[in-house]
C-alpha cells in the first residue's frame, strides 16, 4: 500500500489512524454494529463492498481481496472508516442530498466535481447503459422519478443514483442521494469520495462505444 498514489489528504496518516482506532474496539461488536461477520479461527472480518467481499484483519486491519492481494489505500481507508463509525443504527429508508449530511456545504464542490459531474458526463444521454451497469452491482429502483438505481456498496451504505436524460431542449440532470442515517456509518468526507468510485465501476461494466 505505500507506493500508492497519494489523494486530497495524507492516505498514509489517514489509514494508520483507522488501523489504530479499529484495533481498540471490540471485534464482535463492530461485526454487529456494521452487519458484517467477524471470523474468530483467522480474526477476519468480511465485509462485501459493491461486487466484491474483502477480508479485514484484525487488529492490524489489512483490507485484502479474496486472493489476498491488497485493496488499494483509498478505498482501504473507506472501509476501515466503515468499521470504526458504524453504530448499528436502523436505517431510515428517507433519502438526503449531500448537502443535508453534516458539513455537507464544506465538501459540496469536491462532491459534485468528483462524483456528480463524472456520473452525469457518464450517463446523461444513455439511461439504458447506467440502469445495465446498475444491475451488475445489485442496484434496485427506488420509488423516485427519472431514472433511479440503489446500490448498496456496503451493507449499510446504500447509495441513490437518479439520471434525467436530456434531449435537445432540457439540459440532463443526476442527483446522489444517501440514506438519512448515513452518518451513522460513514463521515462525511468520505460519502464525497464513495459515489465516484461506483461511478468508476459502472462505466468499466459498461464502457463507451
């Protein structure tokens, strides 16, 4: 993990400190809280993210693939944030804006640079390729106008991608939308870097012609 490219913030002091924080916490209960198992013979937890399932040691907390070749830092770091914030608090099933999570207005701009204007550029004009690369990660419709898919990247991080395609005279539209309890598993900061990555998975299910 260290020859990895380094991000909007120190990936290396940032890991460490998650690493630290999840090795003082009770195992089982962060299991329970992040609705994850917890392996006791090999002190791993699993925790399956979008189409995948990593293998997080416990306490160092190395984020491995199932071939035990490492995750990269960036999303290491998310998923290890996952761990450590998860409070087991029930969803609500009420879907916000990014605005709406606390501090949302601070990172409002990195979200709709990093997240919201890649999703839209991707998509805009082919509704038909989102909803197919949707439904290679699981993404249901919710009960929203325009084109809608909730992919659930962990298994209480759902996130909403909603598309309205444009034509010659309506400009296309997307918005992200995240569950009303999702400070309960997931700062905010991180809820900004998170949809880019789906992002990133779908347009490699469906690439442009």
């Amino acid at each position: 993990m260290k020859n990895q490219k380094r991000g909007y913030f120190n990936l290396d002091v940032a890991y460490k400190r998650a690493a630290e924080r999840l090795s003082t916490l009770e195992p089982t209960l962060v299991a329970e809280r992040a609705g994850i198992q917890f392996n006791r013979a090999n002190a791993t937890f699993s925790l399956p993210f979008l189409n995948r399932e990593y293998q997080i040691s416990f306490p160092r907390g190395e984020v491995l693939h199932p071939d035990g070749s490492a995750v990269s830092l960036y999303r290491a770091i998310i998923v290890l944030h996952y761990l450590i914030t998860a409070d087991g608090t029930p969803l609500q099933g009420h879907w916000v804006s990014y605005r709406h999570l606390p501090g949302g207005d601070i990172y409002i701009e990195p979200f709709r640079r990093r997240a919201l204007t890649p999703f839209l550029n991707a998509f805009a004009h082919q509704p038909d390729r989102f909803q197919e690369a949707a439904a290679a990660l699981g993404g249901r419709r919710a009960a929203l106008g325009g084109e809608n898919a909730v992919i659930s990247v962990m298994p209480r991080v759902p996130l909403c991608f909603v598309l309205w395609p444009g034509d010659d005279e309506i400009p296309a539209a997307a918005n992200i939308l995240f569950d009303a309890q999702a400070p309960s598993y997931l700062p905010t900061e991180d809820y900004g870097h998170l949809p880019a990555i789906v992002c990133a998975e779908m347009k490699k299910i469906v690439p442009s012609d």
